[in-house]
C-alpha cells in the first residue's frame, strides 16, 4: 500500500475541518428554521415534544462546536422559552434548571466579549460593563436576563437570588436603550413583570409596572399575547383591579392564534396560561 505523504495528509485534515465546519454553518440555519417553524405551531404536545428534542440535539452539536455564538444563542433562547411555556407551570423546580442552563448558554456568548469580570462587580460597575456591549449582543443580554430573572421569580425566597435583580434590570434597561422593540418589546414586558410583582409597600412601582406593559402591547400592535397575561398576573393582581384582570384574559381568550402566525406557539401558551390564571381569580381577588 502506498503510504500517504505529509503533504496529503495536511490537506485531509484541512478538508475534514472545512467539511466540519460547512456542516456546522449548515445545521445551524437548519436549526434557525427549525425554531422559526416550531414558533408557528400552535398544537402545545407537538411542540413540547420537539422543542424537548431539539434543544438535546442542540447540545449535542455545541459539545464538538463549544465556541459558536449562534448556536449557544438558539440553546440560551430555546431553555428560556421551553422553561417558560413548558416547565413552571407544573415544576418550579424544574423550571429554575432549565432557566439557569440558558442563563449559562447566554453568559457563555457574553463572557467572549468582556463581561465577565461584572458578574461580581458592584451595580455602577455593572453598567460600565454593559454599556462596552455591542448591539450585536443584544439578543444573548435580553435572554440571558430572561432565564437570569425568571430564575430569581421563582426562588423569591431566596436573599441570595433577590439581590440579583438590580443587575437584571440594569440589563433589561439596556435592552430598551438599544432596541425596545426586540422581541414584541420584551423588556418592557420584563420590568413590567417586575416592577407590577412587588407590592408597593416594599418597594413595587406599579405606575412604572403599567407603563411599561402599555409600552409592550404598543410595540407589538396588540398581537403579542403574553403581555396580557403577565398584565394580569403582575400588575392588575397587585393592584387589585380585577376589572382589569378580567378584561386582559377576555382579550387573550377572544383573539385569534391567527393574528401573529410567527408567533403562534407563544400566543397558543398564553392561552393556556389565561385559562389556569383565570381559575385561581378567587383567590387572587
């Protein structure tokens, strides 16, 4: 057998490494327009049972590719959302793994580009470090500070974890100064969540709360409707206005899915989400 010369191997190893990473480039927009086709599914089983697979797929992917941004940002969005529509309502505890392991995916992007040393600085520092950020970072600080707050939300009694929440916020609000339309207005929908959760009493701002949901359903003409839900849950519970509270479910369960079929499977779970709100008005009111 003739022995292959250094030359030819070189060029095997070069040509496997491209082949890699054409199929890596490859699998990555197949992933992209497999969330973009998950997002429009409305029936809830099916899209548990392949968000649960695809985000397993994912991972598998990033174990030969660890450094891709584009693939930890689908794996840092795709925990948050499954977390999200899937996990707490049944498991907090749940939840709160999913929600730290795409808080991790979303740091990892962030980490490449200078913010690690602000994860223990003070707030001021904090913002410094932020406002080094590129709006091409944009996406990995909103849902990092997606699985980040939602984490915190359902370990409320955890000091540890509240102390957190200015940082988060400090976030959110960096999110709004660059782009507040991203993701149907998500960070006013976000600091309206967290501003609208607090009583007042111990430090809640419910006019801010309202503003900032009002400034969400604007952005998204309306069409986007989990902001309702949390309008809901937040806000109009705190303040005790259940007139409020029936008239933001009634608008959830009288709309459409049809009316943002991008984003379908988010609409179809806050639908879900209005109907197991409003089984528990008694309570609440």
């Amino acid at each position: 057998m003739k022995p292959i010369s250094i030359v030819s191997l070189v060029f095997l190893v070069l040509f496997s490494g491209c082949i890699q990473k054409i199929a890596m480039n490859s699998l990555g927009a197949i992933m992209d327009n497999g969330f973009a086709v998950m997002n429009e599914e409305q029936d809830l089983d099916i899209a548990d049972k392949a968000i649960a697979s695809d985000l397993k797929l994912l991972e598998a992917v990033l174990k030969s590719d660890p450094g891709n941004e584009h693939l930890l940002q689908l794996a840092c969005q795709g925990y948050c959302s499954y977390a999200l529509g899937f996990v707490e309502d049944d498991s907090a505890a749940r939840a709160v793994v999913f929600y730290e392991r795409g808080k991790e995916y979303g740091m990892k992007i962030l980490r490449r580009h200078g913010f690690a040393p602000a994860e223990s600085v003070d707030q001021a520092g904090y913002a410094a470090a932020l406002a080094k950020l590129s709006t091409d970072e944009l996406p990995a600080v909103f849902w990092t500070a997606i699985g980040w707050g939602s984490s915190v939300y359902l370990n409320a009694t955890d000091p540890a974890a509240l102390a957190d929440l200015p940082k988060i916020e400090a976030m959110m609000q960096w999110v709004i100064q660059n782009n507040p339309s991203y993701f149907y207005g998500g960070a006013h929908f976000f600091l309206g969540t967290l501003y609208g959760t607090t009583p007042k009493v111990l430090g809640g701002k419910p006019d801010e709360s309202r503003k900032h949901f009002e400034q969400a359903v604007n952005i998204a003409d309306g069409k986007f409707l989990m902001t309702y839900v949390y309008f809901a849950r937040s806000y109009a519970v705190q303040t005790q206005n259940q007139e409020l509270f029936d008239s933001l479910l009634t608008r959830v369960d009288t709309t459409s899915l049809d009316i943002l079929p991008e984003a379908r499977l988010s609409n179809a779970i806050a639908k879900q989400k209005a109907l197991l709100l409003r089984s528990k008005e008694e309570q609440l009111f």
